[in-house]
C-alpha cells in the first residue's frame, strides 16, 4: 500500500473511530489516540487511550505533561463502559439505575441486576446482583 493510501485510509478510520458512541468505544480503546505531550490542543469531547482506559477531556486544553488524566484529573472524564458494558459508579441516581438484566462492571467483576430500577452497588445490596464474569 502505497503511503498516500495508507495516510488518507488512517484519516478515515480516525472518523469513523470518533464518531462511535462511548459503548461501542470501550470496546476498541486501543483504536483511541494516546497523548504525546508535543503541546497541540485537544479540543473538549476528545476520547483518548489513557493507560487502556478510555478518557473524554471535558474542557479544551493543550496536550502537557501539567494536563494528563493523572496529573490534572478535574480536565478529564472516565467514560462509563468497559467491553461495551456500562461502569456501575458509586453513588446510582434514578437516571443511572440498572434495569433487570442490564449488566455491570464493579471493581473489575460483570455483574447483572436482579431487579429493575436498581439503584445500588454491589456491595450494598449483593441481593440484587449476580455475578457474571469475575
């Protein structure tokens, strides 16, 4: 393949891999860019590969040592899903519950909801969870 083909393929690719919503994109974080610390801007909503989880910066900034995930935390977001499956967070709002079936990352294990409107964590209510993968 020649280098101008190779070059105007990477640029499509790079399109298609933006424009994926965060499910989908948790399941090819290795296809995200990793920082490179060269000072060019990332604008706001730009997903990267930090450390092979997957990160949306939520406000414009430049790409710095001083901006990393690690060093300035508050610049970044996690995007809740790991392998196309959502994070369970801490602290599970009406809008964040679990439906019956729906399933979960807590602490590096799947779990499933036993229940509908599942509004706790698995080391809160272990009841309405089990486990799928750990």
């Amino acid at each position: 393949m020649k280098a101008k083909t190779a070059a105007r393929l990477h640029k499509t690719i790079m399109a298609a891999v933006s424009a994926i919503g965060d499910q989908q994109a948790s399941e090819g974080v290795e296809l995200f860019p990793k920082l490179r610390q060269d000072g060019s801007l990332i604008p706001a909503g730009t997903r990267i590969n930090w450390h092979k989880q997957l990160k949306r910066a939520a406000v414009d900034l430049w790409d710095t040592a001083e901006n990393t995930p690690d060093a300035a935390p508050a610049l970044w977001e996690d995007v809740a899903y790991r392998l196309g499956w959502r994070i369970i967070p801490e602290t599970i709002t009406s809008t964040l519950a679990f439906a019956k079936g729906e399933c979960g990352w807590w602490k590096d294990v799947l779990y499933r909801s036993l229940m509908d409107g599942n509004s706790h964590t698995p080391d809160d209510a272990p009841e309405v969870w089990e486990v799928v993968e750990g």
